[in-house]
C-alpha cells in the first residue's frame, strides 16, 4: 500500500510539474509570437520554484498520511534527484513515459525507507539514476 501509494505520488506531481512547465513555455511562446525583439515573460523562470514547492509539499502531505518514515531521509532525494531521471525520460521517449519514471523513482527511494527492502531500493534508485546520466550526457 505505501509503495503503491508512493508511486502514485510521484506519478501525479511528475505529470503536474511537467504540465506546469510546458504550459508556461507555451504561454510564453504565445505572448511573444508578435515581439520583434527580446521577449520575455516571468513564467517559464517562475515555473520551476513553483513545481519544486509544489511538489514538497505535495510529497511532505502524502507520505505523512501513507507513513513513509523517516521523511528527512526519503523526502530529499526523491526531489533533488528526481529532475536527472525526468528530464531523460522526457527528452528520449515523451511525457507519459516521464510519468512512468516519476512513479518508479519515488516508488525507488521510497522503498529504502525499511531495512528489508533498503538494497532493493537502492539498487533500482542508483540503476534508473546512472541510466539518466548516461542518457543526458551522451
């Protein structure tokens, strides 16, 4: 249940953050489409604090009720990380496949939070982490 729930988490912020940052560009795009010169709209640049607060406290509220304990140990990586595997998945394959790979990386770092399942965690956190790296920086 807490895994499930944490996968369906991180499924809802992903595509909320992505929306929310797509949607601004759009905007942006759509604003300036008549500017001959430099044109600039405070939305693509606020889009992302606004994702990132969004996204705390979205995954402060939902592990508190699922009982995803510690959250300091849990919470951290799931967010900081979270952009590396994104951004590959989004990049390479598309937006509901990024989805995809937001519930498995916060279902990922959720799982090292019982020792049973801690390696278990790690390993599949630490494998989709390097898969992104390698992804972006080829």
């Amino acid at each position: 249940m807490r895994i499930t729930g944490a996968a369906a988490t991180g499924a809802a912020l992903t595509y909320m953050s992505i929306h929310l940052v797509q949607e601004a560009y759009a905007y942006d795009a759509r604003a300036c489409v008549d500017e001959t010169s430099v044109c600039l709209t405070p939305w693509p640049v606020l889009s992302f604090p606004a994702s990132f607060a969004i996204a705390l406290v979205g995954l402060i509220v939902a592990y508190r009720l699922l009982g995803i304990r510690p959250g300091l140990t849990v919470i951290p990586p799931t967010l900081l990380l979270a952009p590396f595997p994104l951004n590959a998945a989004l990049s390479t394959v598309g937006k509901w496949p990024a989805v995809v790979v937001g519930a498995v990386w916060a279902a990922a770092v959720a799982l090292t939070a019982w020792r049973p399942y801690r390696i278990l965690g790690l390993s599949a956190s630490a494998a989709l982490l390097l898969a992104s790296l390698i992804i972006l920086w080829r």
